[in-house]
C-alpha cells in the first residue's frame, strides 16, 4: 500500500500532529486515509523530526494530494493576516511512498 508522507518546513509553525488531527477531521483527506504521527529516519528531511503518514486507501492524483494538504495548512495558520504563498512539492520516493514537502516560498530580493 502506498503511504504519503508530509514534510513540514519547522518555519510553517504547525506542527505534525496538528496537521494529523485536521487531516483526519477532514472528511474528504480521511476518506483516504488516517493520519499518523512518525518519527524521520536519522539523515532524511533535513533535519525534520516528525513526519505525518498516511496509509493511503485510494490512489489520489497529485494535485488532489497537493491541494489537500495546502488547505489544511492554511486552515491551521489563520493568524497569518498576509499568509506568504506556500510551496508544495511531491517526488515518489524508491520505495513508492508519495512524499510531499510544505514550506514556505521564499521571497525574492
């Protein structure tokens, strides 16, 4: 089964088990799947120490894997006034795990 798993930029200011917690009082992100709260590997994600997982249940098209996970984060940051635009990648990794990243875009000077 492939999984998804986020990467939060720790700049963001959510943490992984909130986006856990709204991914999973979501009805369309828990339709495909529950949200779980992971350990990184040592090494991997740039010193990023959770992760949020998700067994997914159905095979979601990335802008639909992409979407969700924006609007979650956006949801869980109301008290940025001017929200920066977020920047949301997906690889697949080498073992099949669909792996987004979420920061936030760095401005030009």
């Amino acid at each position: 089964m492939a999984r998804l798993v986020v990467v939060l930029d720790p700049n963001l200011k959510v943490s992984p088990g909130d986006l856990a917690l709204a991914w999973d009082g979501d009805d369309e992100a828990h339709a495909a799947g529950i949200a779980t709260v992971d350990s990184a590997p040592p090494g991997d994600f740039f010193g990023v120490l959770e992760l949020v997982v998700v067994p997914l249940a159905v095979n979601l098209v990335t802008n639909a894997v992409t979407a969700m996970v924006g609007k979650l984060i956006t949801k869980l940051r109301p008290e940025q006034p001017e929200q920066p635009d977020l920047e949301i990648a997906e690889m697949t990794g080498a073992n099949g795990d669909r792996i987004v990243t979420v920061r936030l875009r760095r401005a030009l000077k």
